[in-house]
C-alpha cells in the first residue's frame, strides 16, 4: 500500500510541474489592425495580464504620390508644324535663262524677267497646294527685231522652211496659271511641282524662197506649262526658289525657262 501510494504521488507532482511550466511561458500574440494585441494567458501568480506591443496597420502607411510622366514630342512632328510659313498670298519677282523653239529649230540663248502672284495651303503640315499666275518675258539685249530676209534667223529667230518659202518665229512675253502642289520635307524647305494654262505673244514672219517678206502675223497662241522647282523660307515672310518650266503651244512652237525667284510671303 505505501508503495502505491508514493508512485500516486510521484505522478501527481509531475502533471503539476508540466501545467505550471505551460502557463509561465508567455503565447505569441495574434495580430491585429488599429488595436494592440493582448495576451490571454494571465502570469502564473496572479498579477496583470501580459500584453504584448501594439501592431501598426498596414493600410495606414502614406504611399508616395506617382507624378505622370510629361511625354517627349517627335522632333520631326515639331519641325513640321511650322509649315505655316508656306501658306498664304505670296509676291515674286524672277529672272533666269530662256530658250524658245519652233518649227522644230531651237533658237538662241537668251535672258528673261518675270513675276509671280500665287497663294498657298497647308494640309496635314507636311504638303502645301496652291494656285499661281505668273508672268515671263524674255530679254532683247541679244535680240534684233530689223531685217527682212532669212538672215534674221541669227538675231532671236526661229526660220524655218514652208514650202518654197521659209517661216520666221519669234516668241515675245507669256502668261501662265497654274496649279502647284508639294511636300515638305523639313519645315523650311518645299520641293514642288507646278502645271496648267499658258498663252504666249509671237510673230510669223513669211518669206519667198529668195528671202522677201510675204506676209507677217503676230498674235497669241494657246498651250500648257508644266515644271517643278524647290523653294527655301529664309524667315517667316522672305523666301527664295529656284525652278524649271517647259510651254508647249499649239502651233509647234515651245521654250523653256530655268529661273531663281526671290519673294514675300503676306503674314
């Protein structure tokens, strides 16, 4: 019997020191968001309950404010938008080298004057169409209007055999209207290409076969000019060009023309 008692024993305190152990060792706090965590164990002799230190909300914590990112334009698109110095009514004066031609003999070389009245539009900031009436006459510095027979053909004529006589051209000032349209490649610079009506002031001058006037005619003939160039902006309102024409008229006559403008573009 005193041995069953003392194994009881034995037995009893060893539950009671593995209960008191459990107790005194303080249990992680469960977390919580806004309140502090209090333990639910209180100490094994008595006193106040342990709490454990309060836990910051997560959500509470200031983001740093995102700032939108300013966007780089395309320096190309920029450079091109300034395509308004191509728009507008325009004035210009031209000079440059002509050469006429009829029945199928070129004449001489020879300089000319002229002007320009036009307007432009811009479209998409990148093309450029207008319209343009123009004016050309060439120079008679190296021209000789006297003379009566074939040897005329060596002072600004164009002869020509008609039959048994001959047929002396000569061509005198020019009006054209056209259309021109074109691109910019940068935002000073506009290659072109320019075409429409023209009409012409010449003379026919007729002769036998022994070189004595016959008949003389001089009138205007109908036909088209076609041509292209490239026009530069030196600012915002002078600009300069550079361009090459081709008129052919009805009656197998024709000249071309190489000419630089200089001109002002109406703000």
């Amino acid at each position: 019997m005193r041995k069953l008692y003392l194994a009881a024993t034995a037995l009893t305190t060893a539950v009671a020191s593995q209960a008191w152990a459990q107790d005194t060792v303080p249990q992680p706090a469960t977390p919580s968001y806004g309140a502090p965590a209090v333990s639910d164990t209180s100490a094994s002799d008595g006193s106040a309950p342990v709490q454990d230190a309060p836990v910051v909300a997560q959500d509470t914590v200031a983001q740093p404010a995102v700032q939108p990112v300013p966007l780089t334009p395309d320096p190309n698109e920029v450079a091109n938008h300034s395509g308004i110095k191509f728009r507008g009514l325009r004035v210009e004066g031209d000079i440059g080298w002509t050469r006429a031609q009829a029945n199928h003999t070129s004449g001489r070389n020879n300089m000319g004057y002229g002007g320009t009245l036009g307007v432009d539009a811009v479209v998409d900031n990148f093309f450029v169409f207008g319209v343009e009436g123009s004016y050309w006459n060439p120079s008679k510095m190296w021209e000789d209007n006297s003379g009566s027979n074939v040897a005329i053909g060596s002072k600004g004529n164009n002869i020509g055999q008609v039959g048994n006589g001959y047929s002396a051209r000569k061509m005198f000032q020019e009006w054209d209207a056209t259309l021109r349209m074109g691109f910019l490649p940068t935002k000073d610079l506009l290659i072109y290409m320019a075409g429409g009506y023209a009409s012409g002031k010449q003379r026919n001058l007729y002769m036998n076969g022994a070189g004595a006037p016959t008949s003389k005619y001089v009138g205007w003939s109908n036909g088209y000019s076609v041509g292209g160039g490239i026009e530069y902006s030196i600012t915002h309102n002078f600009f300069m060009n550079a361009q090459y024409r081709w008129t052919q008229f009805g009656n197998h006559t024709s000249r071309s023309r190489a000419t630089l403008g200089f001109g002002f573009r109406f703000p």
